[in-house]
C-alpha cells in the first residue's frame, strides 16, 4: 500500500516538474470574451483542442492545393501552399478558439 503511494507521489512530482519545461511564450494569452458567462473550457484545454483543429485544417489545406494543381496542372508553388495553409490553419484556431469563449492576444 505504502508503495502505490510512493509511486503515485514521484508521479505527480515528475508531473509537476515536466509541466514547468513547457514554453508557453510564444502561445496567444486567451482572455475570456464576456465574464458573465464563463467560458467552456479552461485555457489550456481549449487551446489544446484548437491547436489540434488547427493542425487537422494544415493538413487538409495542403491536400486541396495540391488537388487544385493537379486539376489545373500548374506546377505547386510550395511557398504559396504554405502560406495558404497556415492562413486556413490560423482562420482555424481562431475560430474554434472564439468559439470555446476565448479571444486570443498575441504578443507582437
């Protein structure tokens, strides 16, 4: 018994200390849209779920342009495509990040 909780303990002591290695600088600080209604989700989790959704529309972007230069059949431009894909991944997050209750401020 003693030694689940010892284990338990380094666990969340390890937890712990990963969590401070995180780099949270270049992240956007997310402040809530109205403070009568509370956002969905607490920070962190919402800039999670939306980084992924993110993520997912990168790709998804990449895979449009390419099927646009093929049926065009122009040669890609790569730094056009990711230009593009970064903007619908951005539109993304913003989106999703607005719609968990947040507005993102980002440093410049």
């Amino acid at each position: 018994m003693l030694s689940n909780m010892v284990r338990g303990m380094v666990f969340l002591a390890s937890v712990a200390a990963l969590a401070g290695c995180v780099d949270h600088a270049n992240g956007p600080m997310l402040t809530p849209v109205n403070t009568l209604d509370p956002p969905l989700n607490p920070p962190g989790i919402a800039h999670n779920i939306c980084v992924a959704d993110g993520n997912v529309m990168y790709n998804e972007a990449r895979k449009q342009y390419e099927a646009r230069a093929q049926m065009s059949r122009y040669a890609t431009d790569p730094a056009n495509e990711e230009a593009q894909a970064r903007a619908a991944a951005r539109r993304q997050y913003v989106t999703c990040i607005s719609s968990q209750g947040y507005r993102a401020v980002y440093d410049q």
